[in-house]
C-alpha cells in the first residue's frame, strides 16, 4: 500500500529535524512550525452559461519577521489548506536562504482553469482580490503566479485591486507582464536559477554540465526553462514527464539522443501539457509517466508537484544518478532523505534550488517601487549572482558540518528567520 504524506506534515517534519541541531527554543520554534494568519474564504463566480459557482479559497501568511509575505496564488483541483500551509512555509526558508528582506505566504484556488473560460477565470480573480485586498499590500502580503495561473491572472487582480483602492499599485502583485510593471527575467528565473544551483553543484564534483545527462518531471514554465538552460549549456536531455488532462494521467516523452526543447515546447498547451500524439509523430518514445524517474541519467529534476519521490518509488532510480535537483516544492519525502544520502546521492533542496522565481519576483518589486526597468541581461546576472552566492553558502556550510544540503540549507535559513523573530521581541 502507498504512504499517503501531507505536505505540511514533511514541513512540519523538516524543521523539528533543524530545530534540533540548532538547539533552538521552544517558544521560537513553536511559532515557526505554524502560520501566522490564515485565511478561508469562498468566491462566487458567474459563470458563462448564467449559473453562479461557488470556489474555496486560501491565503496564508506563514511568517513576516524579515518582511512583506510573499508568495504565490495557485489554481488546481486538487488543492488542500495543508498543501498551502506547508507552501507557505516553505517560501519563509526560501526567501532566507537567497537572503531577500520577504516572509513566506501562499495562496490557492480549488478550481481546474483547464474547464474554465478565459472570462470565467477573470472573474475569478477579481473576486479573489475583492475578498482580499485589505489584507494584500507591497509592505504586507504580495502574489505571484504559481501552478496553473500566469502573468495574464496577475494582472486581472492587479487591475482589481487598483480599482478598489483607486490609483496605481504596481508592487502589490508580482509575475506581471512586462511592459505592465513586469520585469524582464521573470518568465526563466525559476528554472535558470535551478540550473544556476545545478552548475554549482557539478563544479564542486569535477564535473562539465556538457559531460552530462539529465531527465525531467513536468514541463510547466519552470521545467521548460530548465530545460532550456541546461541544453542550450550542452546537458543531454533524454526524458520528459508530462501530464495530460484529456486521459487524467502522466507520460514520459524519450529521445535517447537529447529532446528538442523547442520542438516539445511547439507541442504543449499553455498548462504545460505536451501533446503526445505529436511527439510521437516525431519519433519521440511514448512511455508511462514514471518511467522518467528510472532513466539511466546523471541528474534527476523533478519539476512537477509535491510528494513524487517516495520510498516506494525510490528503488527505480538508477544507480547511475548522481544528482537530484529538486525544481518543484516538496518533491521527495523526508523519509527518503536518509536513503539518498546513503546512496550518495547529492540532492540540493528545493527551496534553494527554485528560489530564482521569488527572487526575480523580488526584483520586480525594487523596480516597480523605482519606477526605474533593468535590462533583461542586468536581471539575470543578478539572480545567478544571488543564487550562486546562496548555493556557495549552503554548500560550505554543509561540508564544514558535515551536513546533507537540505539541512545546511535549513540551518541557514531557520536561523536568519529566528534570529529576526527574537530581535523582534517575539519569543
């Protein structure tokens, strides 16, 4: 029988396993296990054929102590408070861990957009800021795009909010277009920075990214980008998990000679779906789901949801990994940690590996509050100077403590967030 997990319980679990090597407080480490403010809310909605559907949804501020809360929306069907719960925390260690002056928050919908009209989706995100917008501001609580929502539903709640509070507010809502207060960048700064983590990594080992092999699950905004970093800088990437709505069910597209990055993005919808029919017209190997996770590859990414790595599924990677780079939020299971560890298996964290999106979410906020627009290539020599910087921390930390990466991760950012929350008086 498959162990069911709940995300926030794994989060839950992580800190405790940190809070003890740091000997940190009862009082501190009671408030850091749970979210400071919560909120449950439902969202009527017209819908096109003049029924009115009732949405579920969340936001949750985990912990402000370094700053404004931040943090990004996401609609999915399967969508649970814990998973928020758990997102939220996770985006308090990320923004420590890059050492950006912002908390963790997260929000969610209980919807599917794939059965949704594009206007059915507008009012849905003006009717979530409706419920919000005393609670969202640039110095309180900032939203960004997550799974399933984009730059276009940032901007519908954007212009919702600027309605309400008459004028303009920019910095309020992150991920937006550019050229309507975006920043160059933003689109590829998850999944270049998980490269950026990743190139760090194999200098470390002796090792020339062109030398390697890669297989990857989900291929989503963050995927894609990874995808394309990583062979634009010589990787081979032979494998890529999808998931397609029509069948409810994940595949693995193959090409044991590399994937064609731009012909695969030429054949998937705007949810990350690729259209398997096509890729197999063009010779790709159409195989289930979870035949990305064994491929005789160096370096593993998981780029799709929480909870996919598991110790039932851990047997099928191949002893040739040497790498996991974790793209998604939660992807392995606390309980398998110990068991990569003692494969030796590197596996750099994913909080630090894709803290580029609320990185460059970060630098959208500075501009907007300028009113002043880098340059895309300004913008990414910043964020890889960030992420390189956070990877070099993380990494010297953890052989000086003879740590796993995970949790020198976790010490660092735990204790910046602790050490915040005491200066502050509040333990």
């Amino acid at each position: 029988m498959l162990t069911q997990y709940n995300p926030y319980e794994n989060a839950k679990a992580q800190l405790d396993k940190v809070a003890g090597i740091l000997d940190l407080d009862n009082a501190t480490q009671d408030l850091l296990r749970e979210p400071m403010k919560e909120v449950h809310f439902t969202i009527p909605v017209k819908m096109d054929d003049g029924s009115t559907k009732i949405f579920k949804a969340f936001r949750i501020i985990h912990n402000d102590a370094r700053g404004p809360a931040k943090g990004g929306i996401r609609f999915h069907p399967q969508e649970t408070v814990d998973t928020v719960r758990a997102l939220s925390m996770w985006m308090t260690w990320k923004c420590a861990v890059v050492n950006i002056p912002l908390g963790g928050g997260k929000g969610g919908v209980i919807c599917d957009p794939h059965n949704l009209s594009l206007s059915e989706q507008e009012r849905l995100c003006r009717g979530y800021v409706r419920r919000l917008h005393a609670l969202l501001d640039p110095n309180k609580d900032v939203p960004a795009p997550d799974v399933m929502t984009n730059g276009q539903h940032m901007l519908w709640m954007l212009d919702e909010y600027e309605v309400i509070n008459g004028g303009h507010y920019p910095g309020v809502i992150t991920g937006k277009p550019v050229g309507i207060g975006g920043s160059l960048g933003r689109t590829e700064a998850t999944g270049y920075g998980i490269i950026y983590v990743l190139k760090g990594m194999l200098s470390e080992m002796g090792l020339a990214l062109a030398d390697t092999t890669a297989s990857l699950q989900g291929f989503g905004n963050v995927g894609e980008y990874a995808a394309r970093m990583y062979t634009e800088l010589g990787g081979r990437l032979i494998a890529v998990s999808s998931w397609s709505q029509k069948d409810n069910a994940s595949y693995t597209i193959k090409r044991a000679s590399g994937c064609d990055i731009q012909q695969l993005v030429s054949f998937k919808d705007r949810y990350g779906s690729i259209n398997k029919e096509k890729a197999a017209e063009a010779g790709y190997e159409v195989l289930p789901g979870d035949q990305w996770i064994s491929q005789d590859v160096d370096i593993l990414i998981p780029a799709a949801l929480e909870n996919q790595i598991t110790p039932d599924v851990l047997p099928k990677i191949s002893p040739k990994v040497r790498i996991i780079c974790e793209g998604a939020n939660g992807p392995t299971t606390p309980d398998c940690d110990p068991i990569i560890k003692a494969r030796g298996i590197e596996l750099l964290p994913d909080f630090l590996c894709n803290a580029g999106g609320v990185t460059c979410s970060y630098f959208e906020q500075v501009q907007c509050n300028m009113n002043y627009f880098w340059s895309k290539d300004e913008v990414l020599q910043k964020l890889e100077y960030t992420m390189t910087e956070a990877f070099r921390a993380v990494y010297k930390l953890a052989r000086g403590k003879q740590l796993c990466m995970r949790d020198a991760a976790y010490v660092i950012a735990v204790s910046r967030v602790a050490e915040a929350v005491k200066l502050r008086g509040w333990t």
